[in-house]
C-alpha cells in the first residue's frame, strides 16, 4: 500500500472526524458543565440538516415566502435555532432531573429523539433529500499532490476544526470559561458572587445544543438529509466522549479527530472492521483506563 493512499484515506477519515469531534465536543461540554447525558444530541444534528435544507428550498413552497436561505446563513440560523430549542427543553423539562440520577436525564432525551425522529418522518422521505444549497465557491476540487479532494470537504475540516479549538480555549482559558465551570463546581458560593448560575447553565445547555446544530449544517451538503442521519452517528460519537473521557473537552476534540481517521485507514487496511474498529478501541480504553484516555479517576 503507498503512502499516498494511506494519506488520502487518513484525510477521507479526518473529514468524518470533525463531525465525530464537533458532535463529541457538544456533548463533553454539555456532560461536563451539566452532568446531563443529552441522549438527544443527534437529533439536534439532524434538525440543524433540516433547517438549512427547508431554509432553501421548503420555505416558498410551503409559505408562499420569496425567501431563500443560503448555506452561510444557514451557518448562523441553524445553530440558532436549535440552541433556543435547547434552551426551551432546558428550562421546561431537563431543569428538575438534575438532583437525580443520570439514567433520568438518557430516558428523558432519548424520548426526545424518538418524538422529533417520528414528527419529521411524517413529513420527509426517510431515505435522504440531498442538499442543493453547497456554495459555487467551495465547488470543484483541490490538488493536494497526494490526491484531488473536493473543496466543500476541506473547507468543512478547517472550519470544524476552528470551531472546536476557539470552544475549548473559551472554557479552558477564558473569564467566562471560568466562571462557568466555578457555577458547576460550587453554584451556591458562584451566586454569591453575583452570577446567575442558573442561566450560565441554561446557556451553556444551548450551546451545546447549537454546535449540535452546526454540524448539522456542514453535513447537510455531504450527506443526505434525513431524520434518521443522527441516528446512528450518535451511538458512534457516544463511544467517542467515553473514549475520550466523560466531560473532557480537549478528549472529545482529539479523540474524534485520531478515530476519524483510524476508521478511514481501517477501511483501506480490513474493511469489514470498519464499523466496528471504534467500539473494540473503547472496550480496550475502558478495560485498562476507565476514565478514559483524558477523563480524571475519580
């Protein structure tokens, strides 16, 4: 095998990575910060598809509306809208389980899903609607040298990749960051202090929900949109956190990226692995590092 192909494959499987690393990443911030297992979180990958999807083309036909909503708005829109969802689910229902034990909080989200999975099912071909909305300037291909990648791609990689590092230096290293993870820890001494925990929560939960969203938007012209797309990508980026470490933010970042790529390259190596090599990667981190390969013992 060249090394050229073994390029090419890595970086066919760093283009999956991103989304596994975006997806992680809403879902390390929002365990982290909340310690809410947000079982919901492909579902708000797929309504962040959808709107960008009926923001194009669904709009005029539906409403009679001469309004069409290209794909960077949609970048904005989206991730918008499903956060305010995120924040409405937050306050109304996610609010009162937080006292109790996690499997409350899974059944909870989980039932979520299964209510936006059956609505939009209802109205929309399971099988896929493809995207018309991709940008003419991020058309076309780009010569590497190794290999021809198709622009769109490569614009998703970088922009994915800005997005998750700029959120973990803001929790990391920032004021807010800070403030964030001290309501967490003691939100008792944190209000008295002045801050509103509760609403830094509030937030933080819609913003996990958002980047959710985002991610949504970068896929739509890659993939087809479908109300089943989180589906089972949830199960894989749920095997990610946990190989990363529950809660870790720089976890699900690196950790989304390298299985991105491990499952690029398994494809080339022994195909037949490929579905499966993340989840025999997880039994072996959970064997001899239960907290995963970032996550803090306990």
């Amino acid at each position: 095998m060249s090394i050229q192909v073994i390029m090419a494959q890595a970086l066919l499987g760093l283009n999956v990575g991103v989304f596994y690393a975006m997806l992680s990443l809403g879902l390390a911030v929002i365990f982290g910060l909340l310690n809410i297992i947000n079982f919901a979180h492909g579902a708000m990958y797929m309504l962040g598809a959808f709107i960008a999807l009926i923001g194009y083309t669904l709009l005029d036909q539906w409403f009679g509306i001469s309004l069409q909503i290209g794909f960077w708005a949609s970048l904005i829109v989206a991730p918008a809208l499903v956060g305010l969802l995120g924040i409405i689910l937050e306050r109304t229902m996610l609010k009162r389980l937080y006292e109790l034990d996690h499997i409350y909080g899974l059944l909870l989200t989980f039932g979520i899903t299964l209510i936006l999975q059956g609505l939009f099912s209802n109205y929309f071909n399971v099988s896929g609607t493809p995207y018309p909305g991709q940008p003419e300037i991020l058309a076309g291909v780009v010569n590497l040298g190794f290999m021809y990648f198709p622009t769109y791609r490569l614009f998703a990689i970088i922009f994915s990749l800005v997005v998750c590092f700029a959120t973990w230096y803001v929790i990391e290293h920032t004021r807010l960051g800070s403030r964030l993870r001290a309501g967490v820890e003691n939100p008792s001494l944190t209000q008295a202090f002045g801050l509103n925990v509760p609403l830094m929560i509030t937030l933080t939960f819609g913003f996990g929900c958002a980047l959710a969203g985002l991610a949504g938007v970068l896929a739509a012209p890659i993939y087809s949109v479908s109300p089943l797309m989180g589906a089972d990508l949830i199960i894989v980026v749920f095997a990610v956190v946990v190989i990363g470490g529950m809660g870790s933010i720089m976890g699900a970042i690196v950790t989304g990226l390298v299985l991105g790529m491990v499952e690029g390259l398994t494809k080339v190596i022994y195909p037949p692995a490929a579905s499966t090599v993340i989840f025999f990667l997880m039994v072996l981190v959970l064997l001899f590092r239960p907290a995963g390969l970032f996550g803090k013992e306990k």
